[in-house]
C-alpha cells in the first residue's frame, strides 16, 4: 500500500540552463523534497498565489475554481502518485455532497488550484525519496547555489599563478 506525505511549496526558481522553471516542494519537517520541471504558465500562476496577489483578470486556474465554487464543489487535496517516462502524475480530489470524485491533472496545474483554495498536497512518498533523495534541511535548495559550489570546489588554487590574461 502506498504512502503518502503531505507536502509544500518551497520555492520556484528558473534553471537558465534549460530555460525551464523548476518547483521545488518539501515534506513540512524539510526532511525530504520533490522537484520538477513545470510549465512557464503554471510557474506565474503558482508564484501569484505564493505571493497572494490576484490578476486582473481570472487565469484559467481561478476560473476552474470559480466554477467549482459556483456548483458547490470542493477541492479536498492534490495526490501526485506516480513519475512514468520522466512525467509526474496527479489527481485532484473533489467532493460534491457525499460523492468524491479523482480527475487526472497535471502535478504543477494541481498544485496552483490547491495553493488558491489551501488544499493539502500529497505526494507518494517512494518519489521523494526514490526520485531525488532525502536533502538535509539546513541545506540551500538552489540551483545556482549547487552549480556555483560545484565550480568552485573544482578550483585548485595552485592553478591562480598560472594564468595567462
């Protein structure tokens, strides 16, 4: 039987290598993390709720909530449950009355809707752990910050004396 942690949006950064943002979450006790290439639309709509600003005019994300709302229907929590072929899966729970109801969505479409209605994200637990490891959670979850300390551990300062400008 699966496990499921609940989960946090960390950060949004933008890898310039790739040109992609990135989400960055994290289990509550920072103990573990996810992250993951999103689209550039998501990563502006997550980073609007993030920051609790509204547009000024309804995104797509606010106007599924919208409609939501209106047919009285609730957004319980977001599941990411499965990475196949390098794509991350997702459900969002919905619940009208009695019934519930599982839609298969996109993690970072999921995860804007949860953030805008303060649903719990949870993800199954063998993705953090299988996909990118446990991360200490004193440790900087930078990009820049890793690529920067790999450059300059790789500097023999020895090397200093023999440049030639």
């Amino acid at each position: 039987m699966p496990e499921f942690l609940k989960i946090r949006v960390k950060s949004i950064t933008f890898d310039f290598n790739t040109k992609s943002p990135i989400i960055f979450l994290e289990t509550f006790d920072g103990s573990m993390n996810l992250s993951m290439v999103i689209g550039d639309e998501e990563a502006y709509s997550i980073t609007l709720s993030l920051a609790k600003k509204e547009p000024p005019r309804p995104l797509t994300h606010n106007l599924l909530l919208n409609i939501l709302d209106e047919f009285r229907i609730e957004l319980v929590k977001v599941i990411i449950y499965k990475l196949q072929n390098n794509t991350f899966f997702a459900s969002l729970i919905l619940k009208k009355g009695d019934d519930i109801y599982n839609f298969d969505a996109r993690p970072s479409d999921s995860i804007a809707l949860a953030l805008r209605k303060e649903a719990d994200i949870y993800v199954e637990k063998s993705l953090l752990t299988n996909v990118f490891g446990k991360i200490d959670k004193n440790e900087i979850l930078d990009l820049e910050y890793f690529k920067t300390k790999k450059f300059l551990d790789s500097i023999i300062p020895e090397n200093f004396g023999k440049l030639n400008i």
